[in-house]
C-alpha cells in the first residue's frame, strides 16, 4: 500500500466529530482523489502533512517545540517524506525527529484535522498544510533530560496544561484537549 492509499484508508476510517473536522475529512479526501501526489510538498499549494502532540502519561504536560521559522510553539509535525509508508509512520517519525525523544506510544487514530497557510516553506509563495494530526504518549513524565531540540526548532520544552505558553494558537489549546480526552477515554 502506497502512503497515498493510507492516507485515503486513514481519513475514510475516521469517524470526525461534526461540524469543522468533518468538513476539511471531506476535503482532504477530495484533494487525495484529485491529486496523485497529495502527499507530497510538490503538490503546489495545497499537501497532507503530519503531526504529533506529545503528552506525559499522567496527561498533566505536553511537550510543544518553538519553530524555527515561524518562531511560535507548536506540536511536533512537517512534511512526509518518500520513506513514510503511512500517514501515523509520517507522524511518528516526525515526533521522534523533533522531540529528541527514544520512543512514543502513539494512537494510531487521528484527533484533529487543520488547515493552515505557510508561507516559508516554498520559494512558490504561500502553500498549505492540510494537516493531519494524531496524539501520543511520552514514555516517561516530564523529564528535562529526555528530549532535545532539533535543527528545525529553537526550543523544545515540557508545559502543564494549565499554563501553556503565551500566545499558543487556539487549535493547539484545542489539540492538548482533544488528545486528553482520547487518552482519558482509553483508560
């Protein structure tokens, strides 16, 4: 199965709340349909990516990364690469690259979908991320010495949910509690 064929596979299967996440599934699945390459950043303006939002195992943090370019904390996550063979491999990956993290027990289920325009990741002009967005567990709580920063980031740090940073996008607040909710309800 290509990672087209997955992603098409992972959208179908998921059941998205009504309202704004059921709209962008649709349109997601469209643009999947009508773009063989999708997936890939060449797909000018529009792309699938990736993401991850880490929480530690008690649901008390999340670890966010303050972006290098767009100088804001986000959750981990960019573009898939030729490798990626599915969609939560593309997020995985992505997590353990920015997060400096060994391992994430990761929710193979998607928990929010988002759109956003980008306007430093191609020399074309202004692209967007039809972003793909699943949840996983750190495998130690909040721990200084477990992650790191990456090339991609300027600082990558561990937050309690009751006082995420400044300035932190309302889809983030929403992400962090979506994915509470998910992890809750598994336990």
């Amino acid at each position: 199965m290509t990672l087209h064929a997955d992603a098409l596979r992972c959208l179908t299967a998921w059941d998205p709340p009504p309202g704004r996440q059921s709209h962008l599934r649709s349109n997601y699945l469209t643009h999947l349909h009508a773009h063989p390459d999708g997936m890939e950043r060449s797909c000018f303006p529009d792309h699938l990516t990736a993401g991850v939002i880490v929480l530690s195992p008690d649901l008390d943090h999340v670890l966010l990364n303050l972006h290098g370019k767009a100088k804001r904390w986000f959750a981990f996550g960019g573009h898939c690469e030729p490798a990626d063979t599915t969609l939560v491999g593309a997020a995985l990956r992505e997590g353990l690259e920015e997060s400096g993290l060994e391992r994430l027990d990761i929710d193979p289920v998607p928990v929010q979908l988002d759109l956003h325009e980008v306007d430093f990741c191609d020399p074309r002009g202004t692209v967007h991320h039809l972003d793909v967005r699943f949840t996983a567990l750190a495998p130690e709580g909040p721990d200084d010495s477990a992650h790191r920063t990456s090339d991609e980031s300027l600082d990558v740090r561990w937050w309690s949910v009751n006082a995420l940073p400044e300035g932190l996008e309302d889809d983030m607040h929403a992400l962090v509690s979506l994915a509470r909710e998910r992890w809750a309800s598994r336990r």
